[in-house]
C-alpha cells in the first residue's frame, strides 16, 4: 500500500488540482468526524440503547455547524470534477464542441456515469450486502441484543448523500451544457428556484413542493463547481470568493434571524423544520458561504500541498475515503456495542462524564473503522478499463453503433433505480426485513427489500451499459 500510495502521488501530472483532491478528503473526514461526536448512545430503563444528539442536549453548540456542516464542499468538488470528466470523454469520443448530436451524447452518457460511479457504486454496494445479510440473519435466527434496531436503522443514514450524487451525475451532462452556454445564470436560475420553493413552502403552504429542494438546492451547489472548473471563481483574484462568502454567510444569517429557519445546519430530532431534509435556502446560503471560505485559502492549501508527505497523506485518504464514509457509522456502533457488553460506562450527551469519555469513543472508532477500511478497501479500486472501441460519429448508424446508443437508456434507468434504492434504504433502514417495514420516499412508501433490489439493479445496468459503450 505504501508502495503504490507513492508510486501514485510521485505520478501526479503537474496540472492536477492537489487543492480539490484535499478538499473531497477533509470534507469526508469533518462529517465522520462529526457523526462520531453527535451520536450519543445510553441505555434507557430496560437497557435497550436509545440514540441522542449532541447537539440536541447542547443547543449552545449549534452554531458550530456553520463550520462545520460541510457537505456542500463536497457536491462542490463533485461538481468540478464531473464536468472535468464529461469533457475528457467528450473529447476522446471525437464528439468535439458541438457533443457529436443527439446521438453522440446517448451513446457517451453510459460511458460517463460508469467512469464517475465505479468507486461510488461498487463499495455501497458491498455495504448493502453485507449489512443486508446480517440483519436478514439475525432476523431469521431470532438475535437480539440492546442495539440491534438501532444499528440497522442508523447505519443506513448517510445513504442519502449516495443519492444525491447519483443524481448530480446523472444530470452532469445537460447541466454543464446549460453551463457553457449561460454561465453565472445557469446557477442564478436554480438558486432562484430554490428560493421560489421556498417561498411556495413557507409563504404559500403548498405541501409537498419543499421536496423540490432536494434537486434545485444541492444542483445549484454542485454548478458551482462548473463554475471554479471554468476558472470564474478565481478570475478576479480573491474577490469573487469573498463576495461568496461575505453574502452567503450574510444571507444564511438573516434568513435565520427573520424567517422559518433553524440555528443549526444539520438535522435536528424533533424539529417541525430542518435546514437539511429538505434542504432550505438558508442551507444554499451556507453552501456559497463555505464555498466562498474554501477559494479564499485555495493558494495556502496549494503551497501544504507541495510538500511531498502532505500530497501523499492526501492521496493515501483518497484511496479510501469512501470505504471510510461507509462504514464510519458500523464501527461507532461496533464501540458502543462493546460498552453495552461490558455493562461499561453510557453518560448522557454533554455531561462531564460524556465528554471526558469523548475521546476514547472516537480513537476507538477510528481504530475499527481502519480494520474495516483495510477488509473492504479493494472494493473502491475502479476496474481496469477495456480497450476503446472506434470514437463515436454522428454519421450512418451500423449495427454496432445502434446496439451501443441503446445503452445510454438503460444506464438512464439504472442511475435512476439506484438513486431511489439507496434513498429508500436510507429512510428504511436494514431492520425488519421481512415484516413488510415501510419508509415514505417522497409520495411512495418503500420497503427494504425492494430499496436492496432497486439499488442492486440499478447498479448492474449502469455496469453493463457503461461497458458497452464507446471508448469500454
């Protein structure tokens, strides 16, 4: 590992932005990080667990989320590197400025979702399964135990930012073309709407419209990316982040103080309305506002990263902080479940007792989230590409050339059954799986069973359609 991890990072082309790479790291890192000091696990009176919130019991701490809630610097990388990657493909297919037609951009889109989502598809879903297995086998078996439920309800959470990626992919393409061609406005019309949504929610009280938000919200944030990959962030030097970061942080502030919004950036039990589930405009405000700070230390971040340790630190993290994210939740519970064995010490969240013991609980779960990044790690490595197939044209279609555009539906299908499938099991959780347990996604309610199949599904056809297609 020590090895390759150099290997790798002495062959960084020198074009390549290090800062960005730092960026996807640090922000996974600040939301394990933060997952593992939120949760707070006790015992109720029949000794069964009962999962609190830090920030609940501490509401003096909320503010702290608006440093760091950082998951809007994460779709925002994404943003910079998917429009990277659809104009490399773009550019290798021949398809040149204009996209090769209609055609052209069928027969690419497979190719592309299976090039952004190989390292994103294939650990989630060994996650699935593993977690899919064990709860199905306690449930046949008859085990119980004190965090059972809990455990297969809670690990399947952060599944919803899997979502959420999978739809800013699948919209990648048309996305950056409305990108190209109107620039600023592009972002301007989503931010726009997902002030409408708002308004439509809180102004209006027209149900279900706040739903909305989970697209034009998390979409607006992810075309700021487009943006930086342009260089339109940085074209006037640190002037344009400031104003980012200045207006954005100015905006989520007086939208906290005057309107419906809540203190905190991160989901709260209880709560009539959250920042986060749906996401509110007072979230996107604090997304231009880390995105603004982010930009504004893009050149010390450049200088740490030269150095040759730090920029293989960076790339080591890389390599496995999916697998991390994945599996951050099961080794928290594996800590607590240890605590609940040795009838150890549970204080409730933000006593001296809590914070004192804090420490301990998160080296232990980083030491176990590391066993099981070393046993899942393979799973994130992409597989080797095949060799390419002629560039796509836009001229008479063969028989080949037909069989392959037709993949570019079926790679539709298939990011879009995976999208809901992993949402659902985010709401649903792994527990009850064969009692028919039900979770409402959007208008629909879901089980389980048919969240694990729609997710596996979808996945196969997003792996058989980008392998057929152009450049596969």
């Amino acid at each position: 590992m020590k090895t390759s991890v150099s290997r790798l990072a002495a062959a960084t082309p020198a074009h390549r932005d290090r800062y960005i790479d730092l960026l996807r790291v640090a922000s996974l890192g600040t939301v394990v990080l933060g997952h593992w000091l939120m949760a707070a696990v006790t015992a109720d009176g029949d000794g069964c667990a009962q999962v609190g919130n830090l920030l609940a019991a501490e509401p003096r701490l909320q503010p702290v989320t608006w440093l760091l809630q950082v998951m809007p610097v994460f779709f925002f990388v994404g943003g910079f590197s998917h429009a990277l990657s659809y104009r490399s493909l773009r550019k290798r297919a021949g398809s040149g400025a204009g996209d090769g037609g209609a055609a052209g951009r069928t027969a690419l889109y497979p190719a592309f979702l299976r090039a952004r989502l190989q390292r994103l598809l294939r650990p989630t879903m060994v996650f699935i399964a593993v977690w899919a297995a064990g709860a199905l086998a306690v449930q046949l078996l008859g085990g119980d135990g004190p965090l059972t439920d809990v455990a297969a309800r809670l690990v399947a959470q952060p599944l919803w930012f899997i979502g959420i990626y999978l739809a800013m992919v699948a919209f990648t393409p048309p996305l950056l073309r409305l990108h190209e061609r109107y620039g600023w406005s592009a972002f301007g019309a989503l931010a726009g709407m997902a002030a409408v949504v708002d308004l439509m929610r809180f102004g209006l009280g027209v149900p279900y419209v706040e739903f909305l938000n989970f697209a034009f919200v998390w979409l607006a944030v992810h075309q700021l990316g487009f943006l930086r990959a342009d260089g339109r962030l940085s074209a006037a030097g640190l002037r344009v982040p400031a104003v980012l970061a200045m207006g954005g942080l100015a905006g989520a502030a007086a939208l906290v103080a005057l309107g419906p919004y809540p203190l905190s950036m991160v989901g709260m039990p209880g709560e009539e309305v959250s920042n986060m589930a749906p996401p509110t405009l007072a979230l996107l405000c604090h997304a231009l506002w880390l995105t603004g700070a982010v930009e504004m230390l893009r050149a010390p971040g450049a200088r740490l990263l030269a150095r040759p340790r730090v920029w293989r630190g960076v790339v080591a993290a890389n390599g496995v902080a999916m697998t991390a994210f994945l599996w951050h939740l099961t080794a928290m519970l594996g800590v607590y479940g240890l605590l609940f064995a040795l009838d150890g010490p549970l204080p409730a969240p933000a006593t001296s007792a809590w914070w004192a013991q804090a420490p301990v609980r998160t080296a232990a779960a980083a030491a176990l989230t590391a066993l099981l990044v070393v046993a899942f790690r393979r799973f994130e490595r992409a597989a080797a590409p095949r060799p390419r197939t002629a560039p796509v044209t836009s001229g008479p279609r063969t028989a080949g050339a037909v069989t392959r555009r037709a993949t570019g539906p079926a790679a539709a299908v298939g990011v879009t059954l995976c999208l809901f499938g992993v949402l659902g099991l985010s709401m649903v959780g792994f527990g009850g799986l064969l009692d028919g347990r039900t979770a409402l996604l959007v208008a629909i309610h879901i089980t389980a069973p048919a969240a694990v199949a729609m997710a596996v599904l979808g996945w196969l056809l997003v792996e058989t359609a980008g392998r057929r297609a152009p450049g596969h």
